[in-house]
C-alpha cells in the first residue's frame, strides 16, 4: 500500500492524526499511538508517498472519526515506513 501523507490537526486529541491518500479520490485516518509517535514522524512528512507495510485495520469509532471513511490505519511496532522514490504517482496537493 502506498499513501500520501496530509498532516491535520485535531485540538481535541492528544495522539498526532494522520490523513492518508490511499487513491487520487480516496483518503483514511492513520493513528499513531503517542508511543510510537517519535519513531514513525521523522518519516513521515506531507506531500511524499510513502511505502507502508504490516500495520492494522480497524473500524473508525465515531468518536475519533475526523474524514468519512468507516475504517482506519493503525501503526504497530513491526509497521515499516519506506519512502517512494521511483514509479511514485503525482499527487494534486491543492484537493
């Protein structure tokens, strides 16, 4: 799966929240857990593609649900992050 990071805020949250674009049309929440969150930022930065590899699906709880989408990316400990350097698609960041 490869994804393009929109960085979001969320006041009423004390996890970082993620945006990720799975397709041109298409976006789903990732959730960092805070004690993950140190190793898996430095990664991560708005605007690249990035290559993601063993993490968890889970449906959205209403109550963290911040994009309309009924499921969300959860980052693990074995979750790799690898950034897409060639054959990447180009994203239109203004959408």
């Amino acid at each position: 799966m490869s994804l393009c990071l929109s960085s979001s805020s969320n006041r009423r949250s004390r996890h970082p929240s993620l945006n990720l674009r799975v397709s041109l049309y298409s976006v789903i929440h990732g959730f960092i857990p805070a004690g993950h969150a140190n190793h898996y930022m430095p990664s991560l930065e708005a605007g690249f593609i990035e290559k993601v590899d063993r993490f968890e699906v889970a449906r959205c709880s209403s109550m963290y649900k911040i994009i309309d989408h009924p499921f969300l990316i959860r980052f693990i400990s074995p979750t790799i992050i690898d950034e897409v350097i060639t054959g990447a698609p180009e994203i239109d960041l203004q959408s």
